[in-house]
C-alpha cells in the first residue's frame, strides 16, 4: 500500500491522519509498514482521508475521464 508515500505528499503527520481514520496513531506507522492486517473499513477511511480512491492506495492506476 501508498499510505506513507501519499500521507506525506498530503503532508499529513500521523496523528493528524489517525483522527481523519479515527484509528490509533501507533496504528499509522504499522499500516505503512505492513505490520498489521487492516479491515476494509479502515482501508476506506484511508481513502476518505488522504482523498484518494481505494486503488490509489494499492499503486492501481486511476480512471481516466
């Protein structure tokens, strides 16, 4: 997944995008590092939060209009 790459283009610092996902900042760092498995749901709040759409995250390309 992007989240690191697209936080910090967003300049987004961890605790700042934990209360966009309401999740633990603790849980930011483990996201970008894979070290934790995350629910759709949060994958969502991800996109919502960083304006993204969900295949962004995963480096899919976009749709073009």
């Amino acid at each position: 997944m992007r989240v690191k790459q697209l936080r910090k283009e967003k300049g987004l610092s961890y605790r700042t995008m934990a209360q966009l996902c309401d999740v633990d900042y603790s849980d930011i760092s483990k996201i970008e590092k894979g070290q934790i498995n995350i629910t759709l749901g949060t994958v969502l709040e991800l996109s919502k939060a960083l304006g993204v759409e969900v295949r962004e995250l995963f480096g899919f390309p976009t749709r073009e209009n």
